[in-house]
C-alpha cells in the first residue's frame, strides 16, 4: 500500500507520525502511510506501514527467560553514554533485558567524529546560543545502529509530544533508535537525511536530550508483552483509557484519620468499579479537562447524575 518515495534531493519525509507545523522539508500528506530514508532498501513494514504486531507469544510464558531474539531492540546515540548505565540496570528495562525481552545498547556518538578531537558540536550558522550538534557524526552513528528495521527518533523539545498511543504504537516495533539531542540542537540536515520521527515529552526544556530517552524508553519498555507482569495492569493505567487514574488504597484502613473509602472495603466488584470510573472522571475534569473528549463528557454527565439522584 505504501509507496515508497524516493527523497528527491534534501526532501525526506517524516513517515508514520510527522514533525510539528513547523517542518519544511514534509511535503503535505494527508496519508500517514510513510516514506522513509532515500535511496535504502527496506521491507514493507519497515517503509511506514502499521507498526508490526507483537511477535509469537511463545515467550510470554513465566519462567527462565528465552534467551531468544528479544520483542524489543533499542540503541541509544548520545554524546553521553555513561548517563544511561546506573538508570537502566537499577529499573524496569534491566529485569526486562535480564529476562532477554528488550536489549539495549548505548553508543557514544563521538566515535563517529573526526579528527584527532572527535569533535561533534560547533556553533550554529546565523550566531545565537549553545551548540549544535554536526550532521556527518550523527547520520552516521544512526546509520550504523538502524540495521534493516530500525525506527530512528530524534529527542528535541522541538518535536511531536508523547502520548501513551504514541509510546504503545513503538512499543509493537522490533527495532528503536534514540538520538538524544542536545540543548543547542541537532543540525537540521539530520533529520532531512536519517530521522523517521522527532519526539518531545513535554513542554518545557532539558538541558539534553538524554532524560527524555531514559522517560521514552521506560514508557515504551513497560508496554512490551511479558515485562510488567499483568498485561491488564498497562491497560488499566492512567491515559490508556484517556482518564486520569483513580486513587489507590492500600492497608491500613484508617491512617492519621483519614479512611479508606467504604465501597473499597465492601468488596462488591460491580460497585468498585463504577467507583473507580466516577473518580478518574472526577479527577480528570478537575485536573485535565482538555483530556475529555466528548464521548468521555457524556459519561461524566450521566455519572454525576446518578450520584445526585440515587
Ligand atoms: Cl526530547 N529534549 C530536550 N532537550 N528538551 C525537552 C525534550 C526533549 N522534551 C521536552 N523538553
């Protein structure tokens, strides 16, 4: 279905999610069927197509863990490897890697600079502040790690913000590439030549592109099949069902005087979770409305009129 584009000259467009507004280089498409990198080689599924589904369940069983191909293949590019290394042996992703679902690999982008120096920033053209980072370490740094299937992110506040849909659709992939920015930015060549996707995870602005890679990695790792334990327990999270999440309980009843809501401790599955839906929808509307859409508003109506007409 997708036709691939050949990129003519610098024109590369952004396939599967693009850029924000203010791209220049993405030629206006209402289809989200992608394009990727000129002039490479690559299968269907890879060129934009849906994300490919999960791989055989042979490997959610509990146990010792399949020493197989893992589900999920990250590399990170930075200019700051030893970031990574007590984050991700200390979480989530370091039992996941131990039981061989996700693999991570940390390179360092200076390797990929030349000159007895290595360097692999330089002042922006037109002046202004920090540093950007050249293209030629960096494209080929990603061209070394993206292999055959390898979905290559830029970290820059200056991209698409994330969204637990966004995280769940690159959790389906078998093969990530994080480039971690820095402050003064990318030189925009590299997106033009070597980026599928540009990813902020939020409004505001790092120092690095590093913490976003550590909260991008942990969002998706989290959704990979077999590394949280109960498959339900990420489909109950808070923003899968576009809701905030319900208050949560645990022992002692009663603590400094406050206590446990009483239909919590009833033990009536039908009314906890109509408790539960009414409090994410209070939640929400109180702390994020804009998140209601108007299916979700309906039921907020319909909820606060049975609470006030028993
Ligand atoms: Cl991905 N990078 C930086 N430097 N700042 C950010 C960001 C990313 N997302 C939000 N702020």
């Amino acid at each position: 279905m997708s036709t691939r584009r050949r990129a003519s000259g610098a024109g590369r467009r952004k396939a599967d999610k693009p850029k924000p507004p203010a791209s220049r280089t993405a030629p206006k498409s209402k289809k989200r069927s992608g394009q990727r990198r000129a002039g490479r080689a690559i299968s269907r599924r890879a060129a934009g197509g849906p994300a490919p589904k999960a791989r055989a369940d042979s490997s959610t069983s509990a146990g010792p863990a399949p020493k197989a191909r893992p589900r999920l293949r990250i590399d990170i590019l930075t200019l700051f490897p030893g970031i990574f290394e007590s984050v991700f042996k200390h979480s989530l992703l370091g039992k996941a890697a131990a039981r061989g679902l996700i693999e991570v690999g940390i390179h360092d982008i200076r390797e990929h600079a030349e000159g007895r120096h290595k360097v692999a920033d330089d002042a922006p053209y037109g002046g202004g502040d920090g540093m950007v980072m050249k293209p030629g370490p960096v494209v080929r740094a990603i061209e070394k790690a993206r292999g055959e299937v390898g979905w290559v992110i830029l970290t820059t506040p200056a991209g698409a913000l994330l969204t637990q849909a966004r995280a769940r659709a690159l959790s389906a992939r078998e093969h990530l590439v994080i480039v971690c920015g820095r402050y003064g930015g990318v030189d925009e060549r590299v997106s033009q030549i070597a980026v599928d996707e540009e990813i902020s995870i939020g409004d505001y602005v790092l120092g690095g592109g590093e913490p976003a890679a550590i909260v991008l990695v942990d969002a998706i790792a989290r959704l990979v099949p077999g590394v949280v334990g109960n498959a339900e327990s990420t489909i109950e999270d808070s923003f899968e069902a576009g809701l905030l999440e319900y208050p949560q309980y645990t022992r002692p009843a009663s603590f400094r005087g406050l206590d446990v809501p009483a239909v919590l401790l009833a033990g009536h599955h039908g009314d906890v979770s109509r408790w539960r839906r009414e409090e994410a929808l209070r939640r929400t509307r109180e702390r994020r409305p804009e998140l209601l859409d108007k299916e979700t508003a309906a039921d907020l109506r319909r909820a606060s009129k049975k609470k006030e007409t028993p």
